[in-house]
C-alpha cells in the first residue's frame, strides 16, 4: 500500500457515508440546557474556517484548517467569544499579536471537591469499602458464606474486574443505554446514566484490588489450617498471589503512565498466568463448584478481544511530520476507540476513530508524533498493522443518547470529537487549534468541508486570532444559541480543568475526554527543550543548548 492516499479518495457520496448510527455512542462530556446567541453567521456567502490545532495533545487525536481558497464563513466576534479580534484577515507577513491568558479564576473548594471525587472515586470507595466489611466479618467468622466460598469472592470480584474492560460487555452496554434511555428519560438520567458509563473504571479498580485482597486472605486460612493442606496447594496459592498482585501494581497510574511497556508486560501476561494459576490452584474444587462458573467466564472474557485480532492493510498520509493520518478499509460508528500495534500480542496503542458512517468506505485515525511507535509510523509508514476488529466504545459513543450537543476540544482532540458532529447534524463542533491544514492535511480537512455546515461549527484559529478564545464565554453562547443539552470536552489536563470547574459554576455538568500525553515547550536563557507530559505527570525531558534548539 502506499503511504500516501488522493484527497479525492476522502469524500464519498450519498446519504449513506452520514447516516448516524443510533446503536451505539459514547460521551466524555455531559450538560443541562440553557438559551444562547448564534455562534456563527454567514457574511458575503463566504465561508470562514479557521480551523486550528494544539497539535501535540494526544496520540488519539488532531486538528486541520481548511485551505484558504475554500469558501468561508466569519464568526460574528459577539456570537463567537467578547475577546475575538476583528474580522479582518490578518497579514501572514505580520502574525498577531499575542493577547495576555485572562485572570485565573477562584473556584469554589465545593466545586473542586466535587469533580475530584467523580463517580470513579465513588464507584471505586463503596466496591472497596464493601468487599473490607465482607473480609472484616469473615475473620470475625460473622460471613458464613465466606467460610465455605473464599474462592468465589476472589474469582466474582475478578471477573467483574474484568467485564468492566472488556470491549464486548461495554458495547452491551452502551447498547442498553442508547435504546433504552434514547426516546423517553429526562437529561438528568441520561447525564447520570452517560457519567456511570464513563467511569466504571472505579469498578475495575475496586473488584481488582478487593480479589486480590480475598485472595491474601485465603491463602493466609490455608496456610492456618496448613496440617490439613498439601504442601503444593500453599505454594500454588502463594504463587498466584504474587502474580494478581504484580499485575494488579503495574496498573497503578504512576506506573502506567510513566512506564507503559512495564505496565502492558506486567499487567496482561502475569495476569494471564495469574489466571492459568487459579486453575490450577482450585482445579479441583472448581469443576463442581460455582467458582468453575466464574473461572470460565473470566477466561472467556480475556479471550474474546484477542480472537478478534487481525493484521489489516492501511493507507498512511503525513501531512506534516508531527502527524499520521492513517486510513483503514471499512466504515465505524461515532465515538468509537481502535488499538493498533506493528505486532500481533505487544504494544497496543488506543486512537479515537474518524468515520463518515457504518456504510462509508474508510474510517481514519490521527496519531501525533510524541513517542517512538508514533514517531515510527511517520518515519517508517507501515502497509499493514495489527489491530482489533472488535473496536471499544469510549464515552463519546452515548452522544447518541442527546437530541442536541456540543462538542469541544482542542488540538488532537478532532480526533475523538469529529465522527460525532459528521454522523449528526444535532452536534455543534467547536475546534480550537493552531495551523491545522498544514499539519493534518487536506483528508480531515475535506471531512469536515463536506459534512459540517458553517453554522455548526467554530474553528478558532489561535494562532491567527492571537491567542485562544475566552472558552467558557465561547461555551455559554453556544449552549444557550444551540439549545444544547449537554457538552463533550477534549482537551489537555489545564483546559479540561479549566472548562469543567466554568461549567459548574454556570449550573452545566460537563462530561471530558483526557489527553493521552501533552509536550510542553520551555525555554531559558541559555538552555531549551521539550516536556512530555501524561496527566498531570512529567514523564520525560529533553534539554539542549538554545543555540541547537534553534537550529
């Protein structure tokens, strides 16, 4: 295959290439409704589309202009943002001048405390805190069902654990929610139902350490009663201990995100000893016993997303050397998330999926450049790469659960946010970015030229305009003038905080997608270089002389 694909290729026609798909949808933003002035205008019929990027935000997601001699359409500065500049197109010769970032404002300790402790803390607290009762009434010989099914607990909260990421249970769920809720439920049990979805992390995180924590406390009865126990009972139960709890600490979040080879080693195929363990260590018991059900269902589910696994061909495009577009055969619903490696078992890597439809032809993923495999795809565009057939909803898939929406992000964040708003035209997309076209290319650029009118969407161009927008003034013109219900954010760490705690001071739940890594630039006097960031974690540094740095 070639690296390199027409942008005649991109667009295809027919109805069919935009049919939305309402079987399955994903959010990461939620909100309630409130009025608002039209966010944009059309002005000599021209057709204004700064569309911008912060480029290095995320492996899964980036932004693209589209070309200056495409028809444009102005944003009215008042329906846009207070602080956009004048509609005069500024000089390429003269950049803009820059305007200062706006006072940051003081958010209420409530505020904060509440988006701290989200419903993945909540989940997470009362799964923990259920399962140490259960082990505090057990030593005290007040569980008695505990006493006879020590290995039920452990196998149960394992095999929740493991639903929990399983990429066919979620899609069932996020199935049941769609059509279930979809024509009848109020916003506030779409919202609360959309915020479950997003966060049943908590319940793997819980289950986990809750298994592993029974488990301890079985292998501790055992070795208590050891005069009755084989020898090889103990150490095959001490064994898979060892194991759940290796793979158990390499997912903890200082580990994953600062060492995520350790992470992907540790946690996938020490757990999948740790699994072939547990049979052995009540291969007995469990053929007659309920535990043999959980068992089954926990190495079925391990299974069932690796049997998907294939090796497919893919069309690279580089734009630019931050970014690869790649192009894969067949179309995908909305809010969709795709893993892909160069090879069949190691280094998966998560990237949002950008389709015209189920029946469209191609969907697309945008990977920036920020680590070695992204860098590799750029340098050395691969014809084929292995990926899962079986895709994973991320919370973007529940869109399909709101009438109406806005979907906001920054810089790579198009990635997540653009399958949304071409699959229904009751999405409003706002982009903020820098320079896009020239990084991304004419394919996402055509994609969103073809399938988004003018009036549904705002693309600030930072770079152009001098700055990014006030985005939470930006936020409240739009929601009031959209009608919308509720609002997607992607963007890094500081503009997802930023939007979240605004949108709880004006009464609006937002539901947010996090970056998967941010670079930060800094420069002193004599020195210069690059910050990779994961979260809120430094996870590597690059210094060079400014002089080099220049250069």
């Amino acid at each position: 295959m070639s690296s390199t694909w027409s942008a005649g290729d991109v667009t295809l026609g027919g109805s069919a290439s935009r049919e939305f798909d309402d079987a399955e949808k994903g959010v990461y933003e939620n909100m309630q409704r409130l009025p608002i002035l039209p966010p944009s205008a059309l002005v000599h019929d021209k057709r204004v589309v700064p569309l911008n990027i912060l480029s290095p935000v995320s492996p899964v997601h980036e932004g693209i202009t589209p070309t200056v001699s495409n028809p444009m359409i102005p944003l009215k500065p008042e329906a846009a943002c207070p602080r956009s500049p004048p509609a005069e197109k500024p000089s390429e010769d003269k950049p803009v001048q820059k305007k200062p970032p706006p006072p940051k404002r003081k958010v209420s300790r409530w505020i904060l405390f509440q988006l701290w402790f989200n419903t993945y803390r909540k989940f997470f607290t009362f799964v923990t805190l259920l399962n140490l009762a259960g082990i505090i009434m057990a030593a005290l010989n007040r569980f008695p069902y505990a006493e006879k099914h020590l290995g039920a607990l452990v196998l149960g909260n394992l095999l929740c654990a493991i639903l929990m990421r399983n990429e066919l249970f979620l899609r069932f769920l996020y199935l049941i929610a769609i059509h279930g809720l979809r024509g009848w439920a109020p916003i506030s049990i779409k919202l609360a139902v959309t915020s479950i979805l997003q966060h049943v992390g908590g319940i793997h995180s819980g289950c986990a350490l809750s298994g592993a924590a029974w488990l301890v406390f079985k292998i501790v009865d055992i070795i208590r009663h050891h005069k009755i126990q084989h020898d090889a009972v103990i150490v095959t139960g001490i064994i898979t201990s060892i194991l759940v709890i290796i793979s158990i600490i390499s997912a903890f979040p200082w580990v994953r995100n600062t060492h995520h080879n350790v992470f992907e080693r540790h946690h996938r195929f020490i757990g999948w000893l740790g699994l072939a363990a547990t049979w052995i260590f009540d291969g007995d018991a469990l053929i007659s016993a309920q535990e043999f059900w959980f068992a089954l269902g926990m190495t079925v589910f391990v299974l069932i997303p690796w049997v998907t696994v294939r090796e497919v061909p893919v069309d690279v495009e580089i734009p630019s050397p931050k970014v690869a577009v790649i192009r894969f055969h067949r179309g995908m619903q909305q809010g969709l998330l795709g893993r892909i490696s160069r090879s069949s078992i190691m280094e998966y890597h998560a990237f949002g999926i950008i389709s015209e439809g189920k029946r469209s032809r191609y969907h697309y993923m945008i990977c920036g450049v920020q680590g070695d495999f992204t860098k590799g795809l750029v340098t050395n565009p691969p014809k084929t790469l292995w990926t899962r057939e079986l895709k994973f909803a991320g919370v973007g898939h529940a869109s399909a659960m709101f009438n109406r929406g806005i979907r906001i992000c920054t810089g790579t964040g198009i990635g997540a946010a653009l399958s949304t708003c071409i699959q229904s035209d009751k999405w409003f997309l706002i982009w903020i970015g820098s320079d896009q076209e020239k990084t991304f290319g004419p394919t996402i650029t055509g994609l969103i030229r073809k399938h988004i009118e003018p009036e549904r969407m705002i693309l600030w161009d930072s770079k152009k305009r001098g700055g990014r927008p006030d985005t939470m003034q930006l936020l409240k013109d739009t929601w009031k003038s959209w009608g919308a219900e509720v609002i997607f954010i992607t963007s890094n760490m500081q503009g997802n905080d930023e939007m979240m705690q605004g949108c709880r001071e004006a009464g609006i739940v937002p539901i947010v997608f996090l970056p998967v890594s941010v670079l930060r630039l800094r420069e002193s006097k004599d020195t210069a270089g690059i910050d990779i960031v994961l979260g809120r974690r430094q996870i590597r540094s690059l210094t060079y002389p400014t002089s080099f740095a220049h250069t």
